[in-house]
C-alpha cells in the first residue's frame, strides 16, 4: 500500500512543473533562504479549504479557473516533496542509547526571550511556538532546551507548543545553570535534584528522555553531580544522560561513575577546538555528540550583515562576542558569501552549507539548529538531508586553511 501511494506521488511531482523561484522573487521579507516546497506549503489554503467547487464567476474565466487548478495541483505537488523529505530524512542512534535522531533538531536557546544575561534579545513567544510546530511538521524528532534559557521560560515554551501538536519529539535540557532573584545566573552542580523536577514541571512531563550538565563547572564537583543524574536515570525521571562542553578527560572520570550517552560541544568552522582530542574520544567511545552554534550563533546563515549587528539590542550575547566584533566580523561575513556561492548550486543558503560542513565530520551525531520563526526553520530544513560532496568539502577546507586561522 505505501509502496503504491509513493509510486503515485512520484507521478504527481513529474507531471507538475516546479516553479521554483528566488528569495526576492518569492519571499523579499524572509530572512534566510526558505525552499520553494516550505514556502508553498505554508502559503497555500489546506488541502479540502472551501466547498471544492468552482464559483460560476470563476467557471466563466478560464484563465482565473486553470490558475486555480495549478495552483491546487501545485499545493498537492509541494506536500508530495515535504513527504519525501520527510521519508528521506537521515537518522542517526545517539550513543549507547535508543533513539535514533534526524541530524537537525531543534535549539531552543534564543526561544528563552529577552532580559537576562545570556539572551538573544527580546523573542516573541507565539513566534517561538510556530517555529517548534513547523520543524516537526516538517520531520525534526528532537528538541534541546535548558533550564537556564530565558531563566526557565523557553522549556514553559516548548511545553506549551507540544500541547497543540500531536508530535512526540524526543526532549533534551540541561542542568547546572542557576539563577538567584536578581536573575543572575552561576554555575552551580549542587542543586542536580531540585534542577530535574523543576525542568520536569516546565516541560510538563514525566521523565526527560536526555538530560545534560550543561558546563563542568565547578570542575571538583562534577562526580558527584554525575552520581545525582545516575541515580534521576535509575529512577526514570530521565531515559539518558549526557554532557555538554566536557573535555575528554572530564568525560573519562564521570564514566567511571555511569556511561556518557553523548556530549554537547559547541562546533562550527569558526570554532574547531574539538577536532583534536573531543571528537576523537567520543567516537572511540560510543559518546554520541550533538553540536550546538554550527552556523555560529547567526554568523554563517547568509543573513547577517554589519547592519544587523549594529542594532543588536542591549540583551544581545553577540554585541560582545569576538566573532561578532573587527577585525573578526569583516572575515566571518567573508565566510558566509563564500559558502552562499556552494549553496547557490544547490539552491540551499550558506547556513544549510555550514551545518553540512559539521555533518560531514564522522564523530557528529546530529546538529542544533535554532529557530526564532516559523520561516527561519523554513530556511535551514534543507540541512536535514542537503550534504557536501567530497569535493565541495574540501574546496571548503581550502579556503579556511587560507582565511580563518
């Protein structure tokens, strides 16, 4: 029976012509690169809108009526592609446990909003929950979050978008990031406990199916943390758990303790510090990774441009960030034009081309990829199943070894 419904949907992508345009043709106000399919399918009426019937004014204008029926056959054309991608999308088992992950989720951390001291600024929140609606709609499985994003608001936000939906994605947050009344956030692995049942009346469920410490910090702390997660894991309060921003050797002492189903270092091709030892390690180890800034917290998206930066608001992390500052910001836009020109043969933006660049690397599981809007997901979708070829791959390494040090 599928195999018959997916032969019929091939026919139906065949016979319609694909209209695909640009983004200033299709979508000026956009600010990434969205894909024709996502473009249609969030813009047409759903499909049996209306009585189905032809009004006498539009029977009578035949141009009017065969505008409408491509229309409608192009409708059902683009939702033929999403299937398709959605059937096609790469999976990948994280670690030593049982889920098997697209290699895009979602990130969760600008969804936290504004006003407190690692923010992206302010952040509407039925934006925040249109964009988890489409990334599942569109075939993402899992999301990260953590409990310090917008000081517990972005996992009331993921809650909140998952009880309008009937999809199940996996759910990943962090621990080890505490705030006090002043909204002023430490580090802290104290609190392991209290942390988990916070973040499980946030998220509004029974158990977190990957639970991470966030940062190692403090370092003399962090095998008796792990021992807490071990014990939240053998009560089912949580399925896995992970690390984030661990060295290897940090990773070798809470091992000794209970197994590391993955690690969570930030990767990009402005931030390779992981290649050498972390990468390595965790393959060895059956450590799977899921990297967080693989477009560099915005810098390799395409969208970025000195303007923008300029009008970052006062809450913005990247107003300080060195990337984001000269000599760096000049040469890190540089980077994005020139990945924009890979991703202009396959029609897909710089970003997707960057977070293609993290997944070829062999050790990396899955990437994290924030949304703030359901067109911005639109944008990076591709990622899901765009990748490089051995030779786009090393045309890319060529020119960082000549311009990003």
């Amino acid at each position: 029976m599928f195999t018959h419904l997916i032969c019929w949907l091939l026919v139906v992508r065949s016979i319609v012509p694909d209209f695909s345009g640009t983004q200033n043709e299709l979508y000026p106000d956009c600010a990434v690169d969205v894909p024709f399919q996502a473009r249609v399918l969030t813009q047409a009426p759903p499909i049996g809108a209306g009585n189905g019937r032809i009004s006498p004014a539009t029977a009578h204008n035949p141009i009017s009526s065969s505008s409408k029926l491509l229309q409608r056959i192009h409708f059902h054309r683009e939702r033929v592609n999403i299937l398709l991608v959605k059937q096609t999308m790469n999976k990948k088992k994280l670690g030593n446990s049982d889920m098997e992950l697209t290699s895009i989720g979602f990130g969760s951390w600008a969804i936290g909003g504004g006003d407190w001291q690692f923010s992206w600024g302010p952040q509407d929140d039925q934006d925040s929950i249109a964009a988890i609606h489409k990334a599942l709609e569109l075939g993402i499985n899992w999301i990260d979050t953590a409990a310090v994003y917008g000081l517990g608001h972005s996992e009331e936000v993921v809650a909140r978008a998952l009880k309008e939906t009937p999809h199940k994605p996996f759910l990943f947050t962090k621990c080890g990031l505490v705030w006090d009344e002043k909204r002023e956030v430490s580090n802290s692995l104290k609190h392991i406990r209290r942390e988990a049942e916070d973040s499980l009346r946030r998220l509004a469920v029974d158990t977190i199916d990957l639970y991470q410490m966030h940062w190692p910090k403090p370092d003399e702390e962090i095998e008796e943390a792990w021992g807490v997660m071990a014990d939240l894991q053998r009560e089912g309060k949580v399925r896995w758990i992970g690390v984030s921003n661990f060295s290897a050797d940090q990773m070798k002492r809470v091992m000794q303790i209970a197994p590391v189903t993955s690690n969570q270092p930030p990767y990009s091709m402005l931030n390779r510090a992981i290649e050498a030892t972390i990468l390595p390690f965790c393959r060895e180890n059956n450590i799977g990774v899921i990297n967080y800034a693989p477009m560099h917290s915005g810098l390799l998206t395409g969208a970025m441009n000195k303007d923008r930066v300029a009008k970052f608001t006062s809450d913005d992390f990247r107003r300080n960030a060195k990337n984001y500052q000269e000599p760096l910001l000049s040469r890190n836009l540089a980077v994005a034009d020139f990945l924009a020109k890979i991703g202009a043969r396959h029609r897909v933006s710089a970003g997707v081309v960057a977070i293609a660049w993290t997944l070829h690397q062999p050790a990396i599981t899955a990437a994290i990829v924030g949304g703030r809007n359901a067109k911005q997901v639109e944008g990076f979708i591709p990622a899901a199943t765009f990748r490089l070829s051995e030779e786009e791959f090393s045309e890319i390494q060529g020119y960082l070894a000549q311009h990003v040090a």
